[in-house]
C-alpha cells in the first residue's frame, strides 16, 4: 500500500510539473545583455555569436611574466599583422587580446 501511494504522489508531482511547464515558458524574456560603452556614454548590446562578424582573426596571447618578451613579440606581430593586411585586397582586420592573469612581473 505504501508503494502505491508513493507511486500515485509521484505520479501527481510529474504531473503538476508537465502541467506548470507551459506557464513558465510565458514570462517575458531577459533582456541582452548590455554595457556601458566608455568612449560615448551610451548603452550598447553586446555582441552575438549570430551577428555578422566584425574582425577577421582574433589573436588570443596567454601572457605570464612575460614583461621582457612581451614587447618584442607585440612588434613582431602586429608588424606581420599589418604588412599581412597590406598585401590582401581587402585587408585584414584583426585584434590582440592579452590575457594575463597574475603576472608577479609588470606584464
């Protein structure tokens, strides 16, 4: 009899559950995310993965007291960056995200 009742409560449960699901889907959505651009003082919404791409490559350096090599690498890089660009008919647009996170040193 206990089993019985048990099953019937988690019978109801599931059922409420599969009933309420439709009333949750109704609340109104969240709105995007958004910042406050610094240059202009205006709200923008951050970007997509479904919006249209802005740059062509996004170079991603992990940086870890690096303070003296750092330097040399950005030159390197960002002049074959450019001289990359040049030489394409449309160019290449691009940026450099360095991603430090603990450095000891002045990176």
């Amino acid at each position: 009899m206990l089993i019985v009742g048990l099953a019937l409560a988690v019978a109801v449960i599931a059922g409420l559950g599969f009933l309420m699901h439709p009333l949750v889907a109704l609340r109104p959505p969240e709105p995007a995310p958004s910042y406050l651009d610094p240059k202009s003082g205006a709200t923008k919404r951050f970007p997509s993965l479904f919006d249209p791409a802005t740059l062509d490559i996004s170079l991603i350096v992990p940086a870890y007291n690096e303070e003296s090599r750092l330097p040399i690498m950005m030159d390197s890089t960002l002049d074959f960056m450019d001289s990359w660009s040049a030489s394409t008919d449309d160019g290449v647009t691009f940026e450099v995200i360095i991603v430090d996170d603990g450095s000891r040193d002045g990176t």
